[in-house]
C-alpha cells in the first residue's frame, strides 16, 4: 500500500428488529424491519418506519460497529440492543454485511498531514 494511498473502509451494517413470538411489542417495530447503514448513509426499506427511541438505543454503537475490530474486543461478538422500553421484549440485532472502500480526501477537509493544529 503506497503512503498516496489515503483509503478505508467500514463494514455496511444492517439493524434487525427481533421480536419473541407471541409476545407483545410495544414499540411500533415489527419482526424483520431494518434499516441499512452504508457510509453515513442510513436507508429504511420504502414505505416503512423506525422508532426514534429504538434509533436512539443503537446509534451511539453503529460507528464502532462499521470499523474493524480486534477480535478479542466485545464489539466484534456482541450485536443484540435491548429495545429502550424495559416493558418491550424487542432487540436490535446489528450485522456486519459487507464493506465499503471511502477515501479520506473525499469525506473531509482535513489533509492527513493537517490532523494537528494549535489551538
């Protein structure tokens, strides 16, 4: 890899609703919806919706999750999320699908020599 070479990549993820059989959901999700997450690019099958208080329980995991990690870590096992509503039986499973190249240059200003600057 020649130092000019300033690519990464990022796993694409995919975020699953899992629902027990027979028990009642509360949070508006369905058994099999998702979203996809591809980049920064979050998309949602047309026509269907998320709940903001499920999205907001998975978020602050999904960049971690989109980089490689040692595979000791927890976050490379780990990929169920409790729904946020302790009386819904719902998790949040997040699957690695695929990856992505990106190139620095093209998603910041930012050289990679510029990193450092005083303040």
């Amino acid at each position: 890899m020649s130092t000019s070479d300033d690519s990464f990549e990022l796993y694409d993820l995919r975020v699953e609703v899992i629902c027990p059989p027979g028990k009642r959901i509360l949070c508006g999700a369905q058994a099999g919806d998702f979203f996809e997450l591809k980049g920064e690019m979050l998309y949602l099958a047309p026509g269907k919706g998320f709940s903001i208080y499920s999205l907001s329980a998975v978020l602050p995991l999904l960049a971690a999750k989109q980089r490689k990690t040692h595979a000791n870590d927890w976050m490379s096992s780990d990929a169920l999320v409790a729904c946020p509503d302790p009386n819904c039986p719902s998790v949040l499973k997040i699957v690695r699908t695929g990856t992505r190249k990106f190139s620095h240059s093209e998603t910041t200003a930012v050289s990679l020599e510029g990193n450092e600057h005083s303040v």
